[in-house]
C-alpha cells in the first residue's frame, strides 16, 4: 500500500475524470488516452491504494464505497497541486499577469497603461465566460478579472470600477422600436431568455418585479451571446448594458430602460492576493477604466 505522500497525480487525475464521466470509453476520449491504457492506469492507481475505487460493470462504472470517500479528496490534492505550481511559477517569475475579461468589457486601456509602465513584465489579457468569474480567479486562470456584476463574490476582492445604464434590446419592427424609453411596464409581458446562474438571471431579468411579480419566462440559453439571436427571430426580448456597440447586430436596436439600477462593472482579484503587479493593476483600472 502506498503512502498517501507517494501518489502519482496522473493516476489520481485519471480515476477523478473517470468518477465524472462513469464510464471508461468516455473519459478515455477525454483524456486523449485509449480504454485499455486508462484502465490499467486506474488499476495501478487501486493497488498503491489498497482498494477497489470503481466497480466496473457492463453497463459502465460506479464508484465503491472507498471511491465516494476518495473522490472529494482526490480532487482537491488536485487543485491544491495545480495552486502550488502556479503560486511557485508567480514567485519564479514576478512580473507575470493575466488579466481576465468578460464579453463587451474593455480592459485594453488598462493593459496597456501596464504595460507601458511595465516594459519588462509579461502583461496578458484574456477572455473569461460569463459565468466562469469566480472559477477563473480561484483556478489562477488569471490574477485579475473585469467582468459585471453579479457573480459569487466569496474568496475575492471585488471594487465597483463604473456604471452601465441599463437598456432593452429589441428586433428592428417590434411595437417598442423607436422609443426614446421604456420602463418595465412596457415590457411586463414580455418573455426574457432565461440562463442557469441564479444570481445573473434575477439581475437581467429583473426577477422578481418590483411589485413581486415574477418575470416572464423565456426560453433557456447556455451563453448570453445566444440572446441576441432569440431576440433577432422574435422569441423574446433581452435586457443588456448599454456598452460600446451596444446592440451588436444591425437587426437590433437598444431603448433605454428607467427606473431600475444600473450595471455594475467591476475589478476582482483573489482576496489576500497583494502582488507588486497586482497592486499596480488595481491602480491603473480604478484610473483608466471608467467607462468613459
């Protein structure tokens, strides 16, 4: 039996994508390693243990009681591994920063101020999906991220860098198109897509109403670009920030919505995370990204 100090992370990294997929063909395609290959390797992985992790059945694979326990472990050695070398990396090579962005969200003004101020650091920037802020900042994809607001908060340090109006986005030849505004009364039956994240989803749908009513349902969508196509084909309507090249289709347009809050954009960063660079780009946001 092998000491828990002496697993070999591959292995470990091997059995939590086959816990994920439960079945061995699968995770082998997603591995990019053949059936046979993975489940010696898994195998491997049960002996320096000294206990069955999967049950392996016909109809594809279950974990034992063993693997239920050593699943939740495995993945955060996993993630605490992967931390270690990143943190180790950064404190190799200080002047490295990934800023991450989400879509319609500008961050160039910033990141070429660092640059310019940084000649020798290595400055990134990089994209960041709507609903993988947290994700992206906790996973050390990137050490800063730009991105609005909502989205869970907890482990960061979040500062509001600026305000977006709020607007409607709406086909060329619907009823509201051409209005200089509207308020959510001339929307109140009108169906908003609807997306997974709780916290996204009451926001820009505005769910519940001010009066306590729910907002009406529209179809579901996996990204938030998806939107602008419902809305184009007429089957809902979209509430959006009021951004640069907002709508970003000729076949829309966008009406100012009053009466509700505003976006916020805001800057996050890992909470206790104080780095030369980071502390530097935090300064140059707060200065240059102002939404102006």
């Amino acid at each position: 039996m092998s000491d828990f100090a002496d697993l070999d992370l591959r292995l470990v990294r091997y059995f939590t994508v086959v816990a994920e997929h439960r079945h061995f063909g699968r995770a082998a395609t997603a591995l990019h390693i053949t059936q046979p290959s993975l489940s010696r390797q898994v195998r491997r992985l049960e002996r320096e243990l000294g206990v069955e992790l999967l049950d392996r059945t016909p109809r594809g694979t279950r974990l034992t009681e063993a693997g239920e326990v050593f699943l939740p472990r495995a993945r955060s050695l996993l993630r605490a591994a992967h931390q270690a070398a990143t943190e180790a990396r950064a404190a190799a090579e200080p002047s490295r920063i990934t800023v991450g962005y989400t879509t319609g969200v500008l961050v160039t003004p910033a990141v070429r101020e660092m640059r310019r101020k940084f000649p020798d650091a290595d400055v990134r920037a990089a994209h960041v999906r709507w609903h993988e802020a947290r994700e992206a900042l906790l996973g050390h994809r990137v050490d800063a991220l730009v991105a609005r607001l909502p989205f869970a908060t907890d482990g960061l340090r979040v500062t509001v860098l600026y305000d977006e109006p709020r607007v409607v986005v709406v086909p060329l030849d619907h009823r509201l198109a051409g209005k200089e505004s509207v308020t959510l009364d001339d929307i109140a039956h009108e169906p908003l897509p609807r997306v997974p994240d709780p916290l996204w989803d009451a926001f820009w749908r505005i769910d519940p109403r001010p009066d306590g009513r729910p907002a009406p349902d529209g179809p579901f969508i996996g990204d938030i670009e998806d939107k602008f196509e419902l809305v184009a084909s007429g089957q809902a309507l979209a509430i959006a920030a009021a951004a640069p090249g907002m709508p970003a289709r000729p076949d829309l347009t966008a009406i100012p919505l009053h009466g509700v809050e505003p976006c916020h954009v805001a800057l996050a960063t890992r909470a206790g995370d104080n780095s030369r660079l980071l502390a530097a780009f935090r300064r140059c946001a707060e200065a240059v990204l102002t939404g102006a």
